[in-house]
C-alpha cells in the first residue's frame, strides 16, 4: 500500500514536471519583455527633450549623459548574466530585474509631479537659466541607476529563460522563436515611441512618464502570475571563478607536454566531451592530469579545481574566447543604432505633418526602424522562407553568418541615405535663409527620412537577431545568459566609443571659431559629414567581420554538459 502512494506521487511529480514550461509559458516571458520596451523606448528620445527643457542641459551634454546611462544599461546585463548563471537563475534574476526597472521608472514620474525634484522653468526675458542641484541630480541619477539595474536583470535572462521552457530545441524553432521574441520585443518599441511619446507631447510629461510606471508594473506582475508554469533552471556554479582556474592551472601547466593519449585528460565522469578542441591549444594544459592519485577523487571529481581543471570548463572558456572577434564587429554597427539625439533633432527641423493634418512627434520618427523589423520578420517568416524553400524543394535556411553580414552591410547603406537626406535639408534650410535658425522648420516632409529608417530597421532585423542566435549556438546551455549579455556589452562599448567619437568631433571640427558639425544649431552644423564619417567606418567594419567570419569557420552545435535540469 506504502509502495503504491509512493509510485502515485512519483507519477504525479513527473506529470507535473512535464506540465511545465512549453508554448504556454511562453507568452507571458515576452508579455515582460514587450512592456519593459514600451518605457523603455520611449525614454531614450523622450529624455532628449526632456534634459533640455526641464534640466536646461546643451545637446552635446545630453548626448553624453544619454550615452554614459546607455553605456551602463549595457554593462550591467554582464553582472546579470553572471548572477544568473553562477547563482541566483534566471527566473530569480528577471523577476528583480523587473521590480527594480518599475523602481527606476516611478522615481522618474515623481520628479514630473514634485516641482522641487527640478530647477525651476527658464526665464526668456531676463534669459537666465538656473542649473539643477545637486540633489535634484542625485533623484535624476537614481531613477536612471534603478532602471538600468533593471536592465541587467531582464535583458540577458528573457530570450534564453524562453529557450528553457522549449523541450525541442531544433534550427527551425529556435530560428522562429528568435524572431517573434525580437518581433514582439520591437512591437513593444514601437509602442513605446509611438503613443507614449504622443501622450508626452499631448498632455505633458507628469502623464506619459505615469503611463511608462503603470506599463512597467503589468510588465513585472505578467511575469510573475505565470511562475506555476515556468521551468525554472538551477544556477551552476560560477563560471567566471571556473574561467579563473583553467587560465591559473594551464599557466602552471604550461611547460607540461601534450599526453599521448586521450585518458591524459580529465574530463569527468559520464562526460561526453574527453578530449579538447585542438583550437587555442595553450588552454588544454589546464585539464592535464599530472598524478590521478594525488589529483582525482574516487567519484572522479577533481579534488582541487586549482590544479586540474576538467576538458568541459576548457572548452567553456574556448568558447567565449573564439566569438570576441566577430562580438567586436557588432560595436561599430551599434554605434550607428547610438546616434539618439540626432534623428530627434533632424524630424523636429522638417515638416513633419502627414495625411492631411496629422503631425508625427519627433521624438517618434524612430518607430519606423522598430516597425520595419515587425513586418521583416513576419514577412521572412510567413513569406519569403515558405516561398524559396517551396520554388527549391527544400527547406531553405539562411545561416547565422550570412544574415549578421547582410545586416552590417545594410547598415552602411543606412549610414549613406542619412547623410545624403541631411545634406540635403541643411541645402534647403540655407536656401530658405534659415542658416542662424535653430528651431526653423524647414519646407521639407518628414517622409525624405523614411528610407533611411526603413533600411536601418531591415539591418537590425538581420544583423540583431543574427548576433542572438549565434551566441546561442555558439554557447553551452551553461552560458546562456552570459552568451546573450554579449550582445549588450558591445551595445555598451558602442554608447561609450559614440560619446568619445562625438565628443572628438565635435572638438576637432570647431578649431578656429568655426561652427562644429554636431553644433546645437542643426543648419549650421555639418551632420551629413557625421553620418559620412559613421559609414565609412562601418564599410571598414564590414571588410573586417567578413575576415573574421572567413577565419571562425561555421557555427556547430554545442553539446551542453553541467547543466542542471532540475527546478529551482
């Protein structure tokens, strides 16, 4: 009788087990992921404006601060990854991710409704500004800390999290699930610099900055009332203390020879990888048993992790290495996606009135990049793949490589369009005897800007979810996270290295008295020059990846060992 309920509650628990994670799950992680966006999105422009009219900041100072905050979202998906990986998971990392992104948010929408959190409204008569303190500093830095806090913990952990609730993980579906998560994602975006940016422009900052803090809390609550049905992944242990003992064991490894033979390596028991790749070989004397007696326990564990490192951590650590040339060529394209002020800047000096009266906001010219990934991917999926594989009679696929090339290679296109537009809206506006006007707008539609959005949207459609699909690939399940926060740190080199380059700029083309090309006044100003300089080091870049691509080889499966399984 005893034997009975014990096999009727193992049949329940691995019922319930199997229950959990699937399609169903699914929704609720990019439910998170969408609304997080929609704040998200439509801060980034919307801070623009709002640092210059209501902090009395300079175009280049709020390029810079916007850029540095940027700079910092990116960076801290690292320390998410790694809290997510070695201790916490990923469920556990999300959901703080999300509370504290609310956090962010909220402190944000009081500084609209307390009038003391901002200097007071300028003067125009007596042309006087007054500065903010340092208190009212601290609040502004505190909102935009908890935000990117929040980042950290969101941003690495949702697209891999979804990857965990996928019992069949083959090319076709993670392909699909990496496009509609960005898909969603973007909708998200879209949203975001659309009808929250037209809720800021029509009822001020104190109601759109409270519609951000209400979206970002559905954002936190859709995550959690789903957590019955999510498969929750234990952390391992720490990766980077792991990496740390494979570099110190093979440097005192280092005037060891090669063994003969494969035993000469320890790789664990039950292992499935016993031998190390023959790429960065230097690294393979870290799993080199010396004396097995001294070195090896009887449950063929290392007995010091500082001595013998096993072939599984090796190649852990080879992994990472291998993808930073081709990680590193996606900074250069990110700093094309950095550039937040300008494309502001340009929309608010154009006409931008459509469809008999309707006038876009400028902050919200953007949502054609995000829109255009939307429809690229629906159409990529639904059209253009079921169409070439039915005209071959085979399932077409196009590979992880291919598509980031085609993405860095549509960039410079979009680089090139921008500056031929602006060169030519600053030929008009000085036409129309606008030159020392700064707030003129010129006789020119918003619609001259759409092309080069619309490209830049099909670049980042291609090179984006190429980059996300290629760490996945190219890391064990183990790294995941870590692997996706890849993405963000070259998101953060692109923000710092695009506050460096404006910066250089703007000082080197201002020498001798001469209006800078990114003066504040847009007509006076060289942009298209800027945009020029931006293509022409994203041609390099290009010519750059296609070597590092050549040199990588193509991308194989990776076998994922030391992968816990069991729920949190």
């Amino acid at each position: 009788m005893a034997s009975e309920k014990i096999m009727e509650k193992g049949i329940r628990q691995d019922y319930s087990k199997r229950r959990k994670g699937g399609f169903i799950a699914l929704p609720f992680i990019i439910a998170n992921e969408a609304l997080e966006k929609v704040p998200s999105y439509a801060l980034v422009p919307s801070m623009t404006l709002y640092l210059k009219s209501n902090y009395h900041l300079t175009i280049a100072a709020v390029h810079n601060l916007i850029n540095h905050w940027q700079a910092f979202s990116n960076f801290a998906p690292i320390l998410g990854a790694f809290f997510a990986d070695s201790f916490m998971g990923r469920f556990v990392t999300i959901g703080l991710g999300s509370i504290s992104s609310f956090l962010g948010v909220a402190i944000l929408w009081l500084t609209t409704v307390i009038p003391q959190a901002t200097p007071p409204p300028c003067d125009h008569l007596a042309q006087s500004c007054k500065s903010a303190t340092a208190g009212q500093v601290a609040i502004l830095v505190a909102a935009l800390f908890f935000k990117s806090i929040g980042a950290g913990g969101i941003r690495p952990c949702s697209m891999p999290f979804g990857v965990d609730q996928l019992s069949n993980k083959n090319e076709k579906i993670l392909e699909s699930y990496f496009s509609w998560y960005y898909a969603a994602a973007s909708l998200g975006g879209s949203l975001g610099l659309t009808s929250v940016i037209y809720i800021l422009q029509m009822y001020g900052w104190m109601v759109g900055y409270g519609v951000c803090a209400i979206l970002m809390f559905l954002a936190t609550v859709a995550f959690y009332i789903a957590s019955p049905l999510y498969v929750k992944r234990k952390a391992s242990t720490s990766l980077f203390t792991g990496f740390a003992q494979v570099l110190v064991v093979a440097y005192k490894n280092r005037n060891l020879p090669f063994p003969s033979k494969d035993s000469g390596y320890h790789h664990g028991k039950d292992s499935e990888i016993t031998v190390p790749s023959e790429k960065l070989k230097f690294l393979n004397k870290a799993c080199i048993i010396r004396n097995a007696e001294q070195e090896i326990g009887s449950d063929g564990l290392a007995l010091d992790p500082w001595r013998v490192s096993t072939v599984w951590k090796v190649e852990e650590l080879k992994a990472l290495l291998k993808v930073i040339p081709i990680w590193s060529t996606g900074i250069v394209m990110a700093i094309a996606g950095s550039q937040h002020s300008f494309p502001v800047l340009q929309a608010s000096s154009v006409n931008r009135h459509v469809l008999g009266g309707f006038e876009i906001p400028a902050a919200s010219v953007t949502v054609f990049v995000y829109c255009t990934v939307v429809v690229w991917v629906v159409l990529y999926e639904r059209v253009i793949i079921p169409l070439a594989s039915k005209i071959k009679g085979e399932q077409v696929y196009i590979s992880v490589q291919l598509r980031m090339g085609i993405g860095l290679f549509l960039s410079v296109i979009a680089l090139g369009l921008t500056a031929i537009v602006e060169s030519a809206r600053r030929r008009k506006a000085i036409q129309e005897g606008l030159l020392k006007n700064p707030i003129a707008v010129v006789n020119m539609s918003v619609i001259w800007l759409l092309p080069q959005h619309i490209v830049m949207g099909v670049a980042e459609a291609f090179s984006t979810l190429g980059y996300f699909e290629f760490y996945h690939r190219e890391f064990p399940k183990t790294m995941s996270s870590i692997g996706n926060s890849l993405f963000f740190l070259a998101l953060a080199f692109a923000h710092i290295l695009s506050s460096a380059l404006f910066n250089i700029v703007n000082k080197t083309t201002s020498r001798g008295g001469k209006p800078s090309w990114v003066a504040d006044n847009l007509n006076e100003a060289r942009f298209d020059n800027y945009y020029w300089l931006l293509a022409g080091l994203s041609l390099v870049n290009l010519l750059y990846y296609i070597i590092c691509s050549r040199s990588y080889g193509s991308t194989a499966e990776v076998i994922d060992e030391g992968y816990e399984s069991e729920e949190e």
